[in-house]
C-alpha cells in the first residue's frame, strides 16, 4: 500500500495515495480517507474541545475522557481526537486490511492510541465510553442500537444516505428509520429530523434523555450531536418532540403534530387531504450557547475549514428551532409572483412581529413562526 503523509487541524497522519481521476477518488484507496469529509471531523474536534471544558464532574475532573471511532478506516477522526483533544482515543475498524495503516499511524503519530479489530456492533455492545462516534458510509441506521446503550455521556453521528433521509428513496428510507420522509422542498430538514428521531427512539428505550447540541446539513451528509443523560423522565421529556408534519401535496400549507400517533388533517386552505412524514424530532436542534462557545475557541483550532466552519455555526446558532421552512422561489412562483431579497423578506417579517432566520443548507430557505398567510403578505 503506497502511503502519503497529509494534516488537518495539527495533526499529521498517513493516508493511502488516491487514484485522482476516479470519480470518488476516496473509494479508490485499498482504505477509505474522503478529503470532502474535513469539515465533519473539524467539527468533531471542536466540539469535543468544548465539552471538555465545560463537562466536569462533581470532583472538578474531566468528565469526557474516552473516545470510540467505531468505524475508522485510516484512524483520522480518532487520530485528531486523540492529538488535539488530550482524550483516550479507540479506533475501531471490523476489516483487517485497516490494521496495519492504523499501526502506523499510531506509532509515528500518537503512541497510546488505542487500536480494536471488531465489528461496530459487537465492541459496542462489549464496551462503554463517554462518546461514541458512527460515522459508516452510508446508513447509521444499524448500529444506533448499539451506539445507544455503549455512549456514556455524548452519541456524535453521521449519515451519508441522504436520498432515502429526505424521501427521494422512499422505502429505503422507510425500512431504515421506520418512519415516512417526504421528498419535499424542505427535504434537508426533513432528512435532519428524520434522523434525530430514529436516534432519539432508541436511545429512550433505556430510559435514556436525549438533547441535540448541534446538528447539520452539509452537501452530502447529516451530523448530529447528542448529549445523553439518565432517568425515565428525561426519556418521556424527550418523547414529547416526536411527532409529524402534515403537508399538503397541492399548497404551501403545513401542520406539526407532537405525539407518537398521526390523525388525518385536512389543508385548511384546500380542503384536501395532507400527505403526513414521521415520527420524527420537532424540537430544537441546536443549543446556540454552545455554538457561540465552539466560534470562540475556533481561531485557535488551525482547521482548513475554519470559515466555512464559522459561517455553519452562525446560521446554526441563529436559525429559529421550526420543523419545517419555506423556500420564497417556490411560493413566488406559487403565488406568481418575484420575491424582494431573502433578507428583505426575513427583515419584514420580523418587522411584523415574527421570528425569521435564514437556514444552513439553502440560500433560499427562510424559516419562520409566521401563518402561511402573513408570509403572503410580505411575499406578495
């Protein structure tokens, strides 16, 4: 195996030479290393670097000190965690062929990085650690289970499946999650939520509370990360953000519904019958104060994705904590009619009284607490 040496944020490490002119050129290495993923494991450390601050036990020590990748490949992520986190770090992998490139990423970059030969799932189930990270090409939906009773105090996932999230594969979605998505024009928060709430429905089934402190969307995948407590009452606080959203197929129009039942609802603006998505997570999904805190301990950080990073972070902490949002070129060309600026219609509608953010992942998302017919009105 051809080796190269390459860094993220301050740390080094080896990684296997790519084939350039593939057209996924991470899936061409004998290991899988994807360059693209360098604001995920940016985030990762940043995160990590503020819970460690802020988590102590009753005695003033660390409460986060262990670390699982449970499935690493090239060890990066654990690698990072283990270099700029101070944390005990594991770096699983259940394919032997990873073995050896661990190795030596272990002895030339962070001699007491801990190296398992195991399938996710059993040295889950084998062992506890304070977090746990999945991060699988693909799905994560197989090993939540698992992740769910193994992460002591935080659960940090990632899911690249992202057609069956957001509704685009129907039944994958479906058989995956065991809950309906909807390929709708907020079909990014759709997938976000829809992955919040298969998460939050195993984790509870412990007795287990759950509380997103960040969670995004960016190009290809979903991450979230989850802060675990114990108690069946913090299980039941949780359960109380499951529930569904109502769309009608024929408008704009859209309904929240909190519990583990759908009803049928009929578009108060039509008079059809709404096509219904869920179970899914309707509460917030971020804590702005951790968010201020990661902006202001990244300029120390030296990650290649430092701005974009930031800029992530600010629309995350500001985003108003709606299901759903709207996209203004689609009810403009609904209603017929072309949009002022998505400032100056966020601007409005806060003028009139309404809470209004820009969204993440859509430069033309506006999120709003604002009835259908007020956004008209600023609209049209």
């Amino acid at each position: 195996m051809e080796l190269i040496e390459a860094r993220e944020g301050k740390t080094r490490f080896l990684i296997p030479v790519q084939d350039a002119e593939s057209n996924f050129p991470a899936a061409s290495a004998e290991v899988f290393f994807n360059k693209k993923m360098e604001i995920n494991r940016d985030s990762t450390i940043l995160m990590l670097k503020v819970l460690k601050d802020i988590d102590k036990r009753d005695d003033g020590e660390d409460a986060v000190k262990t670390y699982l990748d449970a499935m690493s490949a090239t060890g990066v992520r654990g690698l990072r965690v283990y270099n700029e986190c101070g944390l005990e770090a594991t770096v699983n992998d259940k394919s032997a062929d990873t073995i050896p490139l661990l190795e030596k990423n272990r002895d030339a970059y962070a001699p007491l990085l801990k190296i398992s030969n195991a399938d996710a799932n059993v040295i889950m189930h084998e062992r506890r650690f304070d977090v746990v990270d999945i991060d699988p090409f693909g799905t994560p939906a197989p090993f939540l289970n698992a992740a769910a009773g193994c992460a002591k105090r935080y659960l940090f996932i990632t899911a690249t499946d992202t057609a069956p999230l957001c509704g685009s594969h129907l039944k994958a979605g479906i058989r995956r999650y065991f809950a309906r998505p909807l390929n709708t024009e907020y079909h990014s928060e759709m997938g976000l939520r829809i992955l919040l709430g298969a998460a939050v429905r195993e984790i509870v089934k412990y007795d287990r509370g759950v509380e997103p402190l960040f969670s995004f969307t960016n190009e290809h995948f979903v991450r979230i990360y989850l802060k675990l407590s114990s108690g069946a009452g913090r299980a039941d606080k949780a359960m109380e953000n499951i529930g569904f959203i109502h769309q009608c197929p024929h408008c704009p129009q859209r309904i929240e519904e909190r519990g583990i039942a759908a009803h049928t609802h009929v578009c108060p603006d039509c008079g059809r019958p709404m096509t219904v998505a869920g179970p899914l997570w309707l509460g917030a999904v971020c804590r702005p104060e951790i968010l201020d805190r990661m902006l202001s301990v990244l300029p120390e950080c030296g990650f290649g994705s430092e701005k974009r990073l930031a800029r992530l972070l600010e629309l995350c902490r500001d985003e108003i904590d709606t299901s759903t949002f709207y996209d203004y070129h689609t009810l403009g060309r609904f209603w017929k009619v072309s949009p002022a600026a998505v400032d100056t219609v966020v601007g409005a509608l806060r003028s009139a009284g309404y809470r209004a953010s820009r969204v993440h992942y859509e430069g033309t998302g506006i999120k709003t607490d604002a009835p259908l017919d007020e956004i008209r009105k600023v609209i049209c």
